[in-house]
C-alpha cells in the first residue's frame, strides 16, 4: 500500500513537472522571455560588459616641440588601447577637449620636459582626466603613466628591477574569464526567478488555481511541481552559456564538471524560495515581474558582479551573506578557472542550503496560506 502511495505521489509530481514545462513552452512571450535574454546575452554580453579600454582617444598638450615628446607622443600612438591621439595647440584647448568629450585623457607636458630629460632627471607631466567617464579614464591613465615610466626609465638608463609579475588563473588578464562564468550566475537567475514567480499568478489570471486546489495533489506536491521545472530550465540555460564559454570562446573549463553543475542546481534551489515568494504574493504577471525586478536589481548590485564586496560598507557586506547570486558567482569562477575541490568550496555550499531553507520554509508557508 506504502510502495502504491509513494508510486503515485511520484506520478502526481511528474504529471504537473510535464504540464508545468509544457505550459512555458507553449506561450509564445515566456518562451521568447526564457531563450532570448540567453541568446543576447552569450553574443554581447561578453564584448559590452567589459573595463578594458580600446579605441579610446586621448589628447596631448605640449608647448615645445621637441625629440623627447615626439618620441613619447610617438609610443602612445602604437599603445593598443589609443585609437586617435589629439595634439593640442594651446592650453586653452584643453579644457574645450574635455568639457566636448574629445578625450577622456589629457597629457600635459611641462615646458622643461626635454631640458629634464636630457639631464637625466624625472619631468613630470600632468595627465587630466574626464570624470564623468571615471573608470575608463582611471584605467587610460594608469596605461599612460606605464608608457610614461617606461619611456623615462629607458632614456636614464636604468634597468629594470627584476620584478616579474604573472597572473594565474588569467594570463592575459582577459575580461572575459571573468564575464562568462559570472553570466552562468545571472543566466539561471533569470530563468529561475521567471519560472518560479510567473507560475502562480499565470495559474491565477488564468483561472486554473481553483482546478489545482480540489485535484487529488496535496500542497507540498504542488509547491515541488512548481519548484522542479524552474530549475530544469535553470540547468539547461546555465549549460547553453557554459558550451558557448568552452566551444565559442575558448575560455578552458578547468574544474570538475560534477561538481559545477552540482553547484548550479543547489543555487537553482537557493532562488526558487525567491521566486515562490513573490508568486505566492501577486495577483498577476505583471506583478510578478515587478517583484523579480525588485529582487534581482540589488541582488547583483551585492554580488561582487559590478562593483567588489571588499569596497562596500561593512552593513552591506554582511547582507551580502543572504544574497545567493553572491554566493555562486564565486561557486563558479572558482571551479571553473580554478578547479578547486569540494573541500574549498564546500562553506559557500552550506550558506546556498541554509538560504534555500531559509526562503523555501517561509515561501512555503505563504504558498500553503494564500495558494
């Protein structure tokens, strides 16, 4: 009796899993909704998210034309981040130069640049920056002051100081290592939280939720049978940015495939409490993506995405603690460039499960009151 219990309990739960799955994919908007963003995402997201500085144009002002400039002005030229120098005429032109975003650099020389120079001194030159533009300029400048150092060092004659700096993980400290194994975290996110928060308030406008209350499924059914297509479709966005990072963007996968999608189905798990929580709350769709938009803005804003949890307040940086996104963005980087083992990894784990109790008991229990 026990085995044809279990037998069909397990039956009920497949049954919604399938109609629950067969619904997303037979309403156009939320198919377009769940495929498009990935697809967007994996063709721009890795060129337009990025610090690096390329193409910039920066403007140079010097009042004498001499060897020492030319040859400085020269290097900055064949710089690969530089597209087009500016050679400004007067000093008056510098401020028209940045207040019209000619440039987001300016490199003023000194009128004794080349006396200086010659005498084995260090002339230093002054190097404004646009600061509306902050952290593109920041970056131009630090390139400039390198080419700069560079070029002094040389022309004194020193040598260098033997300091050999190498990046793991990152030889080529290129942007997109750290993009795409981030883009698996905001990827599943969405999905997640779409699936899970439209469920519920789709069956209301829809007028089935009554249909569900008096079918044979009990509650706990119902909340698995909701919970269990979001992270499926979860996994499989989640897998459709991880083949484009291996395949199309030779980023190398350099951890434990087990452990990575482990990793991603137990953050899947972590966000559909979020989810249930806002579609146990709204009466509609369009409620219902209100309250992802509410829930995702600060949940990547506190992430370490944009901006690092290190410079953030100490009140922030303990929230950041609740934040699931936070958690596995490093879950991935981690196993992806590193291929730590679970022991490593297995702190941040524990905090992805004691969120999804967390949010999965109080969703829970505001799936069971209003649903």
């Amino acid at each position: 009796m026990l085995n044809f219990i279990n037998n069909a309990t397990c039956y009920r739960i497949i049954t919604l899993i399938k109609k629950e799955l067969a619904l997303l994919w037979q309403d156009k908007q939320t198919r377009i909704i769940l495929i498009m963003p990935v697809l967007l995402q994996i063709i721009i997201f890795p060129f337009a998210a990025t610090l690096d500085v390329t193409n910039a144009t920066i403007a140079v002002y010097r009042p004498n034309i001499d060897e020492p400039s030319t040859e400085l002005i020269n290097r900055l030229s064949h710089a690969n981040s530089f597209s087009k120098i500016l050679v400004l005429e007067s000093q008056a032109a510098i401020s028209d130069t940045i207040n019209h975003q000619k440039a987001i650099v300016v490199v003023q020389f000194p009128d004794d640049f080349a006396r200086k120079l010659l005498n084995g001194e260090s002339p230093q030159l002054q190097i404004i920056l646009d600061g509306r533009k902050s952290n593109s300029a920041q970056i131009a400048a630090n390139y400039i002051q390198q080419i700069i150092m560079q070029y002094q060092q040389q022309r004194s004659g020193q040598t260098h100081n033997g300091l050999i700096v190498r990046h793991r993980f990152n030889s080529n400290l290129d942007y997109k290592y750290f993009i795409l194994p981030s883009l698996v975290a905001l990827i599943t996110t969405i999905g997640v939280m779409i699936v899970t928060s439209l469920s519920v308030a789709r069956e209301r406008e829809q007028g089935t939720l009554d249909q569900l209350r008096i079918s044979p499924l009990a509650t706990w059914q119902i909340f698995i049978g909701k919970a269990m297509p979001a992270i499926i479709v979860a996994t499989l966005q989640g897998s459709a940015i991880l083949i484009a990072s291996v395949f199309i963007y030779q980023i190398p996968f350099q951890g434990s495939w087990l452990l990575f999608y482990l990793c991603m189905m137990s953050y899947g798990l972590s966000l559909v409490g979020f989810g249930l929580f806002i579609s146990s709350l709204c009466s509609t769709q369009q409620q219902a993506f209100i309250g992802i938009i509410t829930f995702m803005v600060p949940a990547i804003l506190l992430s370490g995405f944009i901006a690092p949890i290190e410079n953030m307040p100490l009140c922030l940086r303990y929230l950041t603690e609740l934040n699931p996104v936070r958690h596995f963005i490093e879950l991935s980087k981690q196993i992806y460039l590193k291929d730590v083992s679970f022991s490593v990894i297995w702190s941040s784990l524990v905090k992805l499960y004691a969120i999804t109790i967390l949010m999965g008991g109080l969703s829970y229990y505001l799936f069971k009151k209003y649903v």
